[in-house]
C-alpha cells in the first residue's frame, strides 16, 4: 500500500502506535479524535497502527466507518505512517521511556503525550510536542487542536526542535560514554 507524506492531502495526520488498550489512554484518546473531527470534519484524521485488545474490535470499526479513524493494524515497518504524521500521539497512562516518542522526534514530528515520568523527559512542553495530564480528553483534544491550527512551517519548527532534543538528551554514544564515565568513577 502506498502512503502519503506529510502535509499531502490537506489533511493533519495524528499517528499512534502500539497497543489499542485502556492503559494506553485509548479512550481518552477516541474522545479528542471524535470532537475534533466535529470540528474540522475530514481535515483530521488519526491513523493507528497496532493491534487492538478484543473489548476495541467494535469501537475501532466503528470510527472507522465514520472515517475519524484509519487503522492499518499491526506493521512490522512503521516508517512509512511516521512519514504522513504531522503528529504522534501517545495518551498512556504509564510509560517507560517510549521507542514510539524517540522514533517521532528523530524523524522531526512533534508529540502529544501524558505528563508521566518517561514520557514528560521525552517532550519540552509546548517546544517540541505538548504535555497532558493523565485521563483528560478535553486537554488531550485542546493539544490536539493546537496541531491542527499550526501551518505546516510552524509544525516543522517544532518538530525540528523535537528531533534536536532527543538527539542531545537521548543519543546513545553519550549515554553510553556517560555511563561508562560513572562506571569508572567507583
């Protein structure tokens, strides 16, 4: 299947990836999805890729038919739906540091994510992506639509920004220097 990349089709991709579970603010995440495409129609549209936990199957189609919703299921390459994604959103409620996160900002796509230990070290809120708290829809939606009002230079500032923060925080030779260097201090 060929997809679109950023900023193609007229349209503010929001990318998840992962499991489509509670824990992972799958809900909350539906909620702001289904009040943003009140809003804006088909100008949105969040595209999910992953599987989903029995108890979504229903809901999971159902936004689909309504077009809120593109799931593309489980996928071994995930690049290709990072490259249409004006941004990632991940809504979890607990969270070790996200691959998911460090993938969006090293390919300069901004996050909206819970502000939650792991998640909050990945993201300068209103900088590189946007903090929400834990459960709440409204804030999720309202982060949300602040992607959907940004043009297409302001997003790519921000998602610069993102990929420059995660490659001074989170590059791996400097963490594997830093630990080294602690290592040998004992």
């Amino acid at each position: 299947m060929e997809l679109g990349k950023r900023g193609q089709d007229n349209k503010k991709h929001f990318l998840y990836v992962g499991r489509i579970m509670k824990e992972k603010g799958i809900d909350e995440l539906f909620r702001a999805a289904q009040k943003l495409y009140r809003e804006y129609g088909d100008k949105v549209v969040l595209d999910m890729v992953g599987f989903f936990e029995d108890e979504y199957k229903e809901q999971v189609e159902n936004l689909e038919e309504q077009g809120i919703v593109k799931f593309y299921g489980f996928q071994k390459e995930t690049r290709p739906y990072y490259e249409m994604a004006d941004c990632v959103v991940l809504p979890s409620y607990h969270e070790g540091m996200s691959n998911v996160l460090l993938e969006a900002s090293s390919m300069e796509i901004p996050v909206i994510t819970s502000d939650i230990p792991g998640c909050r070290d990945a993201v300068e809120d209103g900088k590189t992506g946007y903090l929400c708290k834990v459960g709440d829809s409204e804030m999720l939606y309202q982060n949300m639509k602040k992607i959907v009002e940004m043009n297409n230079q302001e997003l790519e500032d921000m998602g610069k920004l993102a990929r420059k923060r995660m490659r001074q925080l989170f590059d791996k030779t400097k963490i594997v220097e830093q630990t080294a260097e602690i290592i040998s201090r004992k």
